[in-house]
C-alpha cells in the first residue's frame, strides 16, 4: 500500500526509502520539466572508507547518525533523443553500488481514461493523444533499486507538489523498477 509521506522521511523508514525521498526531494528542488536523471546509489560507511575524498566532497567525511545509509550520486546526463528503455541497457556498474536510482517525468491517465485510448496508435500519436487529454496529470516518479532486489519508488503529481502529497510504496512503477534491476544482470 503505498503512503503519503510527512515532511521528511518516517521515522521506521528503511534506507532505500530515505534515498528515494531524498532524491525526490533534490528534484523537486530543480524544479518541473527536467529531463530524466539516473543516480548510483553507494553505502555511505563504505563511501568514506573507500572512497575519503568524494566523501569530504559530498561532506560525508565523519560518521554521523543522521546521515543516510545510502548515498545517491547523480550520474552523468542521459544522451538527448535515446529511448530510456535503450539507454538503461547499455548501463553495466561497479561493485561498489549497491543500487541505482532514476527521476523522470511523465503524463499519466487516471484507470477511468483507459477505455477512450484509441487503438492502433504509435507511441509517437499516443504521447500526443495523453497531453490533450483533459484528465492527463503531470508526474515526478523516482524509482529505485538495490542489487539484492528491495525496490521502492516515490511519486509526486505536478498539481500537488508538495513533500506531504508523495506518493510511497515498492510497486508503483513496475516497469521502470525491472529496467533499472536490469542494469545489475550480468
């Protein structure tokens, strides 16, 4: 059952949560119609044992109770005009991430608007056919994934952007998390 969640993280919230807030909430940050961003997704005592100067960087270089277990590193751009789903498969990482994450934005249709879709359209024809629907809502998903296969994902409507009004839970973008659980397949 996915959650709203309050102003931050709940208290009970497992890591891979707290990541996915926070990423969600650092896109929130850059503001609407961005384009999709990828994050590797790295243990943070890890980080500062292996890595000591991108922690002084990222200011992880002293344990602290409040800092996350996870620490998302943002990735570079995605190539313009490569289809998500393409650009995921040429995706291979290190060991030393433990899981991945994305933020993309979307239009959606409430379920009631699936009998209207016309058939036989292209994607191109049904990209154009959802923005003129007059039911269409803008979303932020961020989904993300650890190797050994937790998934969690955060999404917020454009209409409600507020840190109380995202939406929480494993399996609201299933297609998006098997994309990114892909990129650990060998």
């Amino acid at each position: 059952m996915p959650n709203v969640s309050p102003a931050g993280p709940p208290m009970a919230a497992s890591p891979l949560t707290v990541a996915v807030l926070e990423i969600d909430a650092y896109a929130s940050n850059l503001g609407w119609d961005q384009p999709a961003r990828l994050f590797a997704l790295v243990d943070t005592d890890r980080l500062r044992t292996q890595e000591p100067g991108l922690a002084a960087q990222l200011g992880l270089e002293k344990p602290d109770s409040s800092v996350a277990a996870l620490t998302p590193i943002e990735q570079d751009e995605l190539p313009p005009g490569t289809a998500l789903d393409e650009f995921l498969a040429t995706i291979a990482w290190p060991d030393a991430v433990v899981g991945c994450a994305m933020t993309v934005e979307r239009l959606m249709l409430p379920p009631s608007a699936e009998a209207s879709v016309p058939e036989k359209l292209s994607d191109k024809q049904l990209t154009a056919w959802v923005a003129k629907h007059p039911d269409r809502q803008e979303v932020r998903m961020t989904v993300a994934v650890l190797r050994d296969g937790a998934r969690e994902s955060a999404v917020r409507l454009r209409e409600k952007d507020s840190p109380t009004e995202v939406l929480t839970g494993a399996g609201l973008v299933p297609g998006l998390a098997e994309a990114l659980a892909a990129t650990f397949e060998s």
